[in-house]
C-alpha cells in the first residue's frame, strides 16, 4: 500500500510525457516544418521552438533540412555560338525557403531533398546549355586572359532562378559556379590551333605598339637634339659676333698704333710662358724676352 502513490505518480508522469509527444512538438534550428491535416499541408513553420498539434491520424509533421545543399550537374557537352563542342559542369547551392509549396511537390517521393536535386539539374542542364549557346568559344577559353566567366555564371543563375520560381518549387537557388570545363577530342586540335593564332596576332600586336613606342621615343629625342643643337649653334653664333666685334675695335686701335699691338702681343707670349712658379733660361734679345732687357736681377727673381 505504500508504494501505490508512487506508481500512481510514475504513472501520472508517463501519461503527461505520452501526451505530450501527441500533442506537442519541436521545431530546430536546421529545419523548417509543414503540419498536414487529414494529408493536406495546413501550416509551415520556419522559427525554432516548440509548437501544438492534433495527434495523429487528424495532423501530422513533416521536417525538411532548410541549411544550403550543394551539388555538382554531369559534365555534358554544349554547342557554342561559333560551333564548337563543350563539356562543363557547373555546382549549385540552394535550400528550401517555402515549405506549404515545397511539399506537394517533392514529399510524395522517399528523399525529397534528392528529387529537388534532380529536378533541378534538369532544369540546370537546359539553362547551362541555352547560356552556352549564347557565346563563342573565346568567352570560356581565351589566350589573352579575357574569358567572361562572371558574365556566364550570373546568366545561368538568372535563367534556372526564373524558372524555379515560374513552377513554384518553395525552393531558391542561392549560388552558381562553372566546376569544370573540357574539350572532346574531336575539337582539341582546331581549338589549340585557334589559340595558336590568337596568340600569335596577340605578339604581332604587342610588336606592332612596341616598334611605334620606340619610333615615337626616337622621334622625340632627334627633335630635342636638333633644339639643343640649334640653342647651341645660336649661342655659338652670338659669342662669335661679339668677339668679332671686340676684335674689330682692337684692331682700329692696334692699326692705328702698331707699337702698342706688338707690345701687347709680346706680354701675352711673355704671360703663357711664366705660368705658376717657372725658372726660364732665355736670350734677351729673342722676343718677347727681350721686354726684360734692362731689368735688374733682383726684379727678375722677385
């Protein structure tokens, strides 16, 4: 008899628990969840706590991943604007953002996350392949560094967003990339002989602006020269009509006094030959040494 309010509690609590799982349920941070009534989606839930429902049969809960999944197409082959063959592969993020719409689309299957998938790489396959037939084969494989990678991901991303939402999947595609791009050996050898011939019209090119560069750095140049040179020739001329002119007023007055011209001439001579500190043996009476003739000893060795 004693134990009996203790099973009565065990049995109370067992109750409450067993309740609760009917009645009550949790929704975490990584899902979201639609609640179906008798089959029919009635309600979705996004934010994480706990929520109460009608036991089963009358509702039921369906949980779905609502975390970015990723995964990567087949790597197929294209026709390019300009008729060549290309293999790409292209990877994909996306999470589910409308639960009441994701659900009669994909709940039906054993894994929905993996029919969304396969859905949409259909649709990737049919948008990569439209994209791909929009621009020449320069655009993904080019010598010079100019592809348009970029441009291409952000088409192929528009067109199978468009699409997603034109059919109603509850879903949205959050990122897109090229993965991988090839050749099929049939096409390798024209490829590599196209980029070949760019790269070559790429080093004509570069020549080209480089021998114009150097032209122009050569004109430049003569044209300085010839200023400087001209400058120079200009300058030269004015110091030559100076001196000539100075030498013509020298020489009025050496005309119209010889002895004073041959007497400066002399100490000119003289000037050249006592440079710094000379000894000079001369004879007085060779010129211009014969200016010293008369002078005192002693004044020549000061």
């Amino acid at each position: 008899m004693k134990q009996n309010p203790l099973t009565l509690i065990i049995g109370l609590v067992l109750i409450l628990i067993f309740g609760l799982l009917l009645f009550v349920f949790q929704v975490r941070q990584s899902e979201v969840v639609v609640v179906t009534t008798f089959g029919n989606p009635t309600r979705d839930i996004k934010e994480p706590t706990w929520y109460v429902k009608w036991p089963w049969p009358i509702q039921k809960v369906h949980r779905f991943d609502q975390r970015v999944q990723n995964f990567e197409d087949k790597f197929t082959e294209g026709l390019t604007a300009d008729s060549f063959n290309l293999l790409a592969s292209v990877y994909v993020g996306w999470k589910i953002t409308e639960p009441k719409a994701f659900f009669p689309k994909f709940a039906g299957t054993a894994d929905p996350i993996n029919e969304a998938e396969r859905v949409l790489e259909r649709l990737l396959g049919n948008a990569k392949s439209a994209v791909i037939g929009k621009h020449p084969l320069a655009d993904f494989l080019s010598t010079s560094g100019e592809n348009k990678f970029v441009e291409i991901e952000k088409e192929i991303l528009a067109t199978i967003q468009s699409q997603v939402q034109a059919n109603n999947y509850g879903l949205e595609v959050e990122f897109l990339g090229i993965k991988k791009l090839g050749l099929p050996e049939s096409v390798t050898q024209s490829v590599f002989e196209r980029m070949t011939s760019e790269r070559q019209v790429l080093i004509s090119k570069s020549q080209y602006e480089g021998e114009a560069e150097a032209q122009k750095i050569r004109s430049e140049a003569d044209r300085k020269a010839s200023e400087l040179m001209a400058n120079a020739e200009g300058q030269a001329t004015q110091i030559r009509g100076k001196g000539e002119a100075e030498a013509a007023r020298s020489l009025t007055v050496f005309q119209q006094n010889p002895e004073l011209a041959n007497f400066i001439f002399r100490l000119t001579a003289l000037e050249g030959s006592l440079k710094e500190r000379t000894i000079l043996i001369f004879d007085q009476h060779t010129p211009p040494f014969d200016l010293f003739r008369g002078v005192s000893t002693n004044l020549l060795h000061q």
